[in-house]
C-alpha cells in the first residue's frame, strides 16, 4: 500500500472477499476438473492424478491471490474519515471514490462474522489433522503385537523395497485393533498390518497389500496426502474441495494398485485382498494416514479383474452446468470498489499564508452508496465533501422545492379551493396520499403534500392552476432557475416525474440555500407528519424523510426525490455541531444505504476537529 495513500484497513476485508470470492471459483476449478476427468477416463491413472491434484493446487494459489491483490490494491476509507481529514489544514487531500454496489455493502457488514466463523473452521480442522496424525503416531508406537511374524515379515517388505528401488528404512508392524493396513512417515515411514490378515488372508494377498503400501512410499503419497489436508482445513466450507480431495485419493488408489500388480507380475492376489477388506467392513480411517481401503474398493476390484474402458455417460456433462452456475456468480459477486476516476474531488485544503505548516499530501480511496454527493459549512460556503458533484443527473422530486417557491413567489390565496383533475393523478403516485379526481383541497393544502409527502398530483395541481396555466409556470420555474444561477439545472414540470428535470448536486446546493430564505418553507419542508381532510374524513401522511422524525435531528429543509433514473436522492439543510450545512445526495440504491452515507457524514462533522 502506497504510503501517499490513506485508507481504512481491516483483516475481515483482507481475507473475507478472497474467501467469498472462491465459492465461484471452486465450483469453476471443479468444473473444469470434472470435464477433463470425464475426457480422460479411460487414461493412465497418473493423468487424472496430475489433473486433480493441479485442481487442487489452484484452489489454494486462487485465494491466495486474491489475498495479495487485496493487500496491493487501495483501500477504501468511509465518509466520516474523508471528511476529518478534509478538515485538518496540514493536509492536502485528493479523494479518488470508488463505486460500491448494494450488494458490496450488504456483504461488507457481515465480512468480520465470515472470517470469524472461517476461523473457528479453520482451527477444528487443523484440530482434527493433529488428533489424526497423533493417532497414527500412537498405532506406529504400540504396534509390534507379534514379534516373530513381523521379523519374517519385515524381511519380505525390505525385498519388496528394494524392487520399489526405495532407499528408506521402511518399518512393517502388525497391530490387534486395526482393520486395515495404514502407511504414515515420511523420511522414516511405517506400515502397520492388521494382525487378523495373518490367519484371514494367504501370505500372496498380504504380500500384494505390502506392495501397495510400499507403492505409496515409492511416490511420497504421505507428503501430497498432508499437504491435501491442510488445504482443505483452509477451504474446508467448499464442497468442491472435498471433491477434488476425494478424486485424488481415488487416482492415488489406482496408481499403486497398478504398481503393485506390476511388481508382482499378476492383478488377482491384490483383487482378492480387497476383495476381503471389502467385507471387513472397515471403520473410517483418519485422514493423516493412507490406508489400502482408501477410494472405491468395488471399483478398484473390478477394474483389476477386468480393466473394461469406461463409455460416455451424459451424466459426465454435468459439469457444464456448474461452469455456467460459477460464471453466473462472476457476474453477481463483482462487487469490490473500483475506481470512478482518478481527478481530486476535494480541493486540497487550505494553508495559512503565515508560518504556514508543512502539507501532507495524501490520495484517499473512499467508498459510498450514494452516486453524487456534496457537503458544504452554508455559513462559510466551504464544501467539505463532494463527489461528482458537477455531473447533470435527474433528480426526480427535489424538483418541488423549486415547485413550491415559484408558487410562494406569485403570492397566491392559499386558502383557494382546488379541485384535483384527471390529469392530476395521471401517472406514478405516492403510495402515501391517493388522490382523486374530485377531490377538492386548499393551496395550502397542495403545497404540504408536495413537500412532505411527495405527492405528484398536488405538484401538478400547483402548476395547472398557476396564473396563465402550466405553460406560465414553467416560463416562471425557467425565470426562477435563472435569477438563482444555477446554470446546470433544467426543469420542465412541477412534479419531477420527466427525466428531463436534471440538476446537480452543486445547483441543488445552492437551491437549498435559496429555500432557507422563505420561512414558509423552512416550516413546511422540516415537518415530518401531517394530515388533511377530505368530505369530513382525515388522512395522515409522513415526510418521505425519516429522519425528519428524530429527535437527534434539527432539519429545516428537507426534500427526497426517487425514480428508476435518479435512484434514491435527497437534500437537506441541518445544524450539525451548531453549525447549517446542506447536504445532497443523489441516486443511492435504496432509503438505507443512502441515510447510511447522512449518517457518516455527520458523525464526522460531529467529531471533526478544527483544522
């Protein structure tokens, strides 16, 4: 990490999106694993061995990976800690934002339970690795029950070593309590025998087991089969890991029974011996050590009597699908913060002219929901924050403070009775106030609804019974937008509902501020409830702001706005530290993420020190 370069960094997002991010990787890895086994399945052994193991070795370099690339790609920061280092005159800092979808955010929270629990994951199994590796150890130590069978026997194995051209020491042992033969070792390694082989089985089938083992010790299965335990401690929540695992324990199979029928001369002695291992019904063996019974017994019977070619199944395509399903999720879990562009967004704060201090230049990546965001002190004009603030976008509703002040402006009866018009309610309405046509309400009526409910029909009354008509108060919200200066702002109708109503987030700033000045609406557009009546029947309605509500709050303007193209927006003036400032953002995904980015906001106002 740059050291130009602040960032929020933590060991939940270090681990948590690499291990996220391999639930589509593994079932790709798999996939393909499963294709090429299916390809090749009437290939050598040693092949498909090479082909699984190689899936394997990808499902822990992938991670890993996506572990450095974490680690070297910028962090992001939070709103709260832009803002404070906005703040401090000693530094000089560029915001580069990063986009961060719904989802991203949504999984972000849950980011420390995942590596938490992957954790705990993690040290069972390494756990369970140690109790089975302990337990080999053990069997190795007390194993020896009968001390002349094992000296004829340890003479044979050393012949069959010695035809395995294995240069090691390799110790053979018969133990009461064991089912099946078990190899563990490495530099010194140890076959321990079942003692009922010796009175169940003919001395050619217990030779033809011996060879088997010892074949594991010619290629350093120990090794391999310690190292697949430990990548699967670490991926052990993915179901594709332990199917590759349990592919290479079975390719590992049939590679020594291959080497061991060949040194021997003849496949049915090792046949047999399976064959009666098969029907002792062996326990399971701890995955530290390699047992003959290891991979599919009937299988492997079967293929040394009768080493048949395996036909196509269509079952073998299924593969396929997990591929489609792994790109599928590709699609759906891009979600790690990118870059929107590299330009300073905030300008660099300023430097007393006196004794001036040393500047610290500092690149800060930070993430937000919202897409357009802008934060300025409205009593020195200072912006604070801002985020493609100077991008034209529709801001759908927004549009009614703009509505309401043209309509104050031409200093109309507000107690005039309005009756509400087909055209009206023509359209997408608030779900919160319904009205009909016929329905017959105040201006001042109108002008509430517009503004704490959002309600489009009373915009659009206000602008249909505007002097002169709606042609009249569009030519009066033009004059309007003009007198203002807000040189990026284009409206055409009351409501917002045209997506040619397009503003930015530096206009809407400086509209919020042109509402502050008229008391009428410092009182309507701060409100967070209110109610009217139609034929004697009453009808309550809340600000589409709900932090309007909250006590913890001191809003005196406050307007939302929400369509498909805009997203969730909104724009408020505050007092925050005892100081107003307006905030606006624009086009967040939902209600949530966007009062997550006020809230951030002002935590860091809050607890921002003088710079």
């Amino acid at each position: 990490m740059p050291a130009s370069t602040y960032a929020e960094y933590t060991l939940a997002e270090l681990l948590g999106w690499p291990l996220l991010h391999f639930v589509w990787q593994g079932a790709l890895i798999a996939s393909i694993c499963a294709i090429l086994l299916a390809v090749t399945r009437n290939a050598r052994p040693q092949l498909r061995y090479a082909l699984a193991c190689t899936a394997m070795l990808a499902c822990l370099l992938w991670p890993a990976l996506g572990i450095v690339q974490q680690w070297q790609e910028p962090q992001t920061i939070n709103l709260e800690t832009a803002i404070q280092l906005a703040g401090k005159a000693s530094i000089s800092l560029d915001l580069v934002w990063v986009r961060q979808s719904l989802l991203a955010a949504q999984i972000e929270a849950w980011l420390p339970l995942v590596v938490t629990l992957w954790s705990m994951g993690v040290l069972l199994m390494l756990m369970r690795l140690a109790l089975g590796l302990l337990w080999v150890y053990r069997l190795g130590q007390h194993g020896n029950d009968i001390a002349v069978l094992t000296q004829q026997w340890q003479a044979r194995t050393n012949q069959l070593a010695y035809q395995f051209a294995i240069r090691r020491q390799v110790q053979v042992k018969f133990q009461k309590d064991l089912l099946s033969p078990v190899t563990y070792g490495c530099i010194k390694p140890v076959v321990v025998m079942p003692a009922s082989l010796l009175t169940g089985m003919p001395p050619d089938m217990i030779e033809a087991l011996l060879a088997h083992e010892l074949a594991h010790i010619k290629r350093w299965d120990y090794v391999v089969n310690l190292l697949q335990n430990l990548v699967l401690s670490l991926l052990f929540y993915h179901p594709a890991v332990w199917w590759i695992s349990k592919r290479i324990d079975a390719e590992r199979e049939l590679i020594a029974d291959d080497m061991a029928a060949a040194m021997l001369g003849q496949t049915r002695p090792l046949a047999r011996a399976l064959q009666v291992l098969d029907k002792l019904q062996i326990a399971a063996m701890p995955q530290a050590a390699m047992a003959a019974s290891g991979g599919d017994l009937l299988s492997r019977i079967k293929r040394l009597v009768r080493p048949d070619s395996q036909p196509w199944h269509w079952k073998m395509a299924a593969p396929v699908l997990g591929i489609a399903a792994a790109l599928l999720l590709v699609l759906q879990t891009q979600v790690n913060a990118t870059p929107e562009s590299s330009e300073p967004s905030v300008p660099s704060a300023p430097v007393a002219a006196a004794k001036a201090e040393p500047v610290t230049h500092i690149s800060a990546y930070v993430k937000t929901s919202s897409e357009h965001v802008l934060v300025v002190d409205e009593q020195s004009g200072k912006v604070l924050l801002e985020k493609n603030a100077d991008t034209i976008v529709p801001i759908a509703s927004i549009s009614k403070l703009m509505t309401a002040m043209v309509t104050l402006d031409a200093k109309l009866d507000k107690d005039e009775a309005i009756t509400i018009s087909k055209e009206d309610v023509a359209g997408w309405h608030t779900n919160q106030v319904k009205l009909q046509p016929g329905t017959v309400l105040s201006r001042q009526t109108l002008l509430e609804l517009a503004l704490i409910p959002s309600s489009n029909a009373a915009a659009k009354a206000l602008a249909r019974t505007y002097p002169g008509g709606k042609p009249a108060f569009v030519a009066a919200l033009q004059s309007k937008t003009a007198s203002l200066g807000l040189q990026a702002t284009h409206l055409e109708e009351a409501a917002g509902i045209s997506p040619n109503n397009r503003s930015n987030a530096r206009d809407i700033a400086l509209l919020v501020k042109a509402a502050a000045s008229y008391p009428e609406l410092r009182k309507l557009a701060s409100r967070s409830e209110g109610s009217y009546t139609v034929a004697g029947l009453s009808y309550d309605y809340q600000s589409t702001n709900s932090l309007t509500a909250s006590k913890d709050w001191d809003i005196s303007i406050s307007k939302t706005g929400y369509s498909k193209i805009a997203g969730r927006c909104l724009t408020m003036r505050t007092t925050i530290a005892g100081k107003p400032v307006i905030m606006v953002l624009l086009n967040a995904k939902n209600s949530d993420v966007r009062t997550d980015d006020v809230m951030h906001i002002r935590t860091a106002l809050e607890t921002a020190k003088p710079g």
